[in-house]
C-alpha cells in the first residue's frame, strides 16, 4: 500500500479513550477502521487519572475491565469533599450508590495503551506519529485529511472520520469545526510518592479551600504511597486564577496533616486545559463525527472526561455503522443522541457547579449532606451525571434541602472546622 496516500473505510483520529472506545465498536461491527494518533504509545497525557463509578460502568460494558484492573488500576471505594472553612462530609460509593459501588484510579499512561490495544486486538489498524495538519472540507463533507509523518507529509481520503483530539483546540478551529471561544477548566497535577493513605480508607479526597476557589484541589491515590494530586480553576468573568506550580505547591503546604506530611514530587507539574463547552458545535456532518473532549465533553462540576469519550465514542460507533448501514446521508442521528445522553446533565450540571464554588452554599450543602442520606445520593449522582438534575425536585430532597440542620450539628461540625484551622486537630 502506497503509504503516502490512504483511503479507509474509516478514519479515527485520536487514540484516547473516545477514539480507541469508538475504533474498537466500529471495527466489531464489521468495519474497516484506521486509527491514528501524534503520538508514539504507550504516551503520557495530564489528567487527574480517576476513573469514576460510571467510568467503570462504562468499561465493563465495553467487555475491558478486567485489563484495566490487571493493569493494576487503584480500587477507591470513597469520596471525601472539604469546604471552604475545612467542613467536610465523606461518602461511602457502595452505601449511596449500590449499583456504582467502586471507582478506580489509573495512570493514563497505561489506561490509554490497554484501550488502544483492545481497539487493536478487534482488528483496528493503528499509526502513531500520525500528526493531523488539517482536515479538509466541501461543504460538510470531509474530503481530505492532511498530516505530518517521520517519513513525510500522508494525504487519508476516509469515507467516514471520527475525530477525537482531545483539547486540541488549534487543528478545530483552523478547519472550521469551532468558530467560537470554548470554555475550560485549567488544570495542573504532577505525582507524588510517599503519600499516607491508610489501607481500605483509599479516596478521592476533593478540596474546596478558599484559596482556590473559584477551583479545587485533588488527591487521588494511584497505589504503593503514590498519588496524583492537582488543581482546577473554573471559568468565571470575576477572577483570572491560573492552576499554576505556585498553586499546586501551597495546595500541599496546606494539606500536609492530610497525609501529605512526607510527600515528595516523583514528576514535573504539567498543565493542560479541559473543554467543558459541550454542546456549542456541531458534532456531527455528512461524514464525519466528533467525540469526547473535542466536542466539549468534560462534567463542568468534577472534571471528568473519561467517561463521557467513553461513553460518546460508543454512541458515535452505533449510529455510524447505522447510518452506513441503512445508507444514510449523513451523521445526524449521532447529533441528537449526543444530546439526549448529555445535553440535559450539562444544563443541570452548570448550575450545581455554580453552587459548589460559593463558599456560605458548599459549607451549607455539606452540613446537609452529613444529615440527610436521600439528599447526598441524590446531588451524588447528579454530579456524576448517573441520575437527570431534575431529580432535585423530588419531593423528600426539597424537604430535606429545607430543613433546618440541627443546631447540635452546626456547633458539632463549625467546632471541628475552627480547631482544623487553628491547627487542634
Ligand atoms: C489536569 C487534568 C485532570 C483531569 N482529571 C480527570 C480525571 O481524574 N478523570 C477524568 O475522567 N477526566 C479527567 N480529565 C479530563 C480527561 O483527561 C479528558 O477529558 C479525556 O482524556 C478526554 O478523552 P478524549 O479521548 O476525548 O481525548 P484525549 O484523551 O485528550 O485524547 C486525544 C488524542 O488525540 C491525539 N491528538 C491530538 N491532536 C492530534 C492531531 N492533530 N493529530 C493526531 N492526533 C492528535 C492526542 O495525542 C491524544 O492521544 C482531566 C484533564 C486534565 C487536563
């Protein structure tokens, strides 16, 4: 095959978790796929490595769960959230979510080469150092995919592509596909070894400290002392706070007593941003399909990605070979999936999140939820995106929300937050 010019079925370009998702179904259904990625794998890439209950869902579903547990993927079985004045509430996966009880925690290191090799082993061809220049379009078609290559420029002419690039918003906007300012979190982690965690007790520790909002801190344990710990900025007009090593740094300095009293850096802090703009583009045409991130798709309250490439590059999967099959015109049907699956959680999501970075309402919200087990579930799994933000109206959440949390409470928990700050306990 004359390696300078290429025509497949179909073209996926990304090999992260959306494209390796969407490569892998499309090529169990039949289909002749190509995936291509910049990089050489196995490849690093900047994220805060959690895979959350739905995440793993979603890899079961896929039949790849038990790789990415061989692999050696960190069971965590809780989820601690500390406000701003260091109240905090911790959740049990398995007591508020029976049928999502654990999530996991994997280096993308080795998460995104055990996809890519699954995509591979249902028969998918793959090319690394594949570095996509431009994607050329006739009206709202793709005509023509132009890269760079160790071994010279590579023209694909690809009946259908399915582009998953991440938060590579530069290759988007030069060939049209976003013509707007996307919205992102910045985000910056670096690992760290000698990190206590006591056995059993592994969590997603997320702290709301006043210092960082409008953000958060992280620390998520990867196994054997190690963590990936990190910072998030939100988008908001009123401050211009960057996830900077600064950041990250007194972030530790602050959380030492949590664990952190030995911890040494075992990596450079890297940054990169996250897309949370889902749905501003258009994410389907008359050939072409985009997934994952490169259609905005990260949970604006946690920041989690995964599961939504996951998730899209499936559905992205089962319209194509539709679509193909039944010889539609074009990709339209994946648009108004996409949609139905997270156009709603999104709306809802905004407004959760908008709640969590105002200090009084996060500190409110988790005196709440250490008294009233109904109203944790249910803001649980909506910030997951498990249950629809409707859920809020339920009426037992409402009375919940509006009952007075017990005065022996507050002095309880208000106690313990003074003494933290004051360094008593
Ligand atoms: C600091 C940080 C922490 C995060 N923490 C979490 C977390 O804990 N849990 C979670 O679920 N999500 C997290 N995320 C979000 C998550 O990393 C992403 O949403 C997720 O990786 C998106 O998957 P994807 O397949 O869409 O894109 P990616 O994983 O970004 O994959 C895109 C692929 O496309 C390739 N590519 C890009 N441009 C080109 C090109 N021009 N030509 C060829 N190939 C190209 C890249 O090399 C890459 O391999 C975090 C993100 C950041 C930045």
């Amino acid at each position: 095959m004359d390696s300078r010019s290429l025509r497949p079925e179909i073209l996926v370009i990304g090999a992260g978790p959306g494209g390796s998702a969407a490569a892998r179904a499309l090529a169990e259904a039949g289909h002749e796929v190509l995936l291509i990625d910049s990089a050489d794998f196995p490849r690093d890439k900047t994220c805060g490595d959690g895979l959350t209950p739905m995440a793993v869902r979603t890899l079961r579903k896929m039949g790849v769960l038990a790789q990415v547990k061989a692999a050696g993927a960190q069971r965590i079985d809780y989820n601690r959230i500390t406000g701003p004045f260091g109240l905090s509430a911790t959740m049990a996966f398995a007591e508020y979510q029976p049928d999502y009880p654990y999530a996991l925690v994997l280096p993308r290191l080795i998460l995104d080469d055990v996809l890519r090799r699954y995509a591979l082993a249902a028969g998918v061809e793959f090319r690394g150092r594949v570095r996509v220049e431009d994607i050329r379009c006739e009206g709202d078609r793709v005509m023509e995919v132009v890269a760079s290559t160790p071994e010279g420029p590579l023209t694909l002419q690809p009946r259908h592509v399915v582009i998953a690039v991440g938060a590579n918003m530069g290759l988007l906007k030069r060939a049209g596909f976003i013509t707007h300012r996307p919205r992102f979190i910045r985000a910056a982690r670096a690992y760290f070894d000698g990190v206590e965690v006591p056995p059993g007790r592994e969590m997603y520790d997320f702290y709301f400290d006043l210092k960082l909002l409008p953000g958060y801190g992280w620390i998520f344990p990867t196994g054997g002392g190690r963590a990936n710990i990190g910072v998030g900025v939100l988008p908001v007009p009123w401050s211009t706070r960057q996830p900077t090593h600064t950041l990250l740094d007194e972030f530790l300095e602050r959380h030492r007593a949590n664990g952190l009293g030995k911890a040494e850096p075992a990596s450079p802090v890297k940054g990169y941003p996250l897309r949370i703009d889902f749905p501003a583009t258009r994410a389907a045409g008359e050939n072409w399909v985009i997934v994952g991130e490169a259609a905005g798709l990260v949970n604006p309250v946690t920041g989690e990605g995964i599961d939504l490439a996951l998730e899209s590059g499936l559905i992205a999967a089962r319209c194509l070979h539709d679509d193909i099959r039944r010889a539609r015109a074009d990709h339209h049907t994946y648009q108004r999936e996409l949609w139905d699956r997270f156009g709603p959680m999104f709306s809802g999501l905004r407004i959760l999140r908008d709640i969590l970075i105002t200090p009084v309402f996060t500190d409110y919200a988790l005196l709440l939820m250490r008294q009233h087990k109904f109203l944790t579930t249910t803001v649980m799994k909506i910030a997951q995106g498990i249950d629809p933000p409707a859920n809020v109206f339920h009426p037992l959440f409402i009375l919940q929300f509006f009952l007075p949390v017990t005065p022996r409470l507050i002095a309880e928990t208000v106690g313990r937050a003074f003494a933290r700050q004051h360094g008593a306990l």
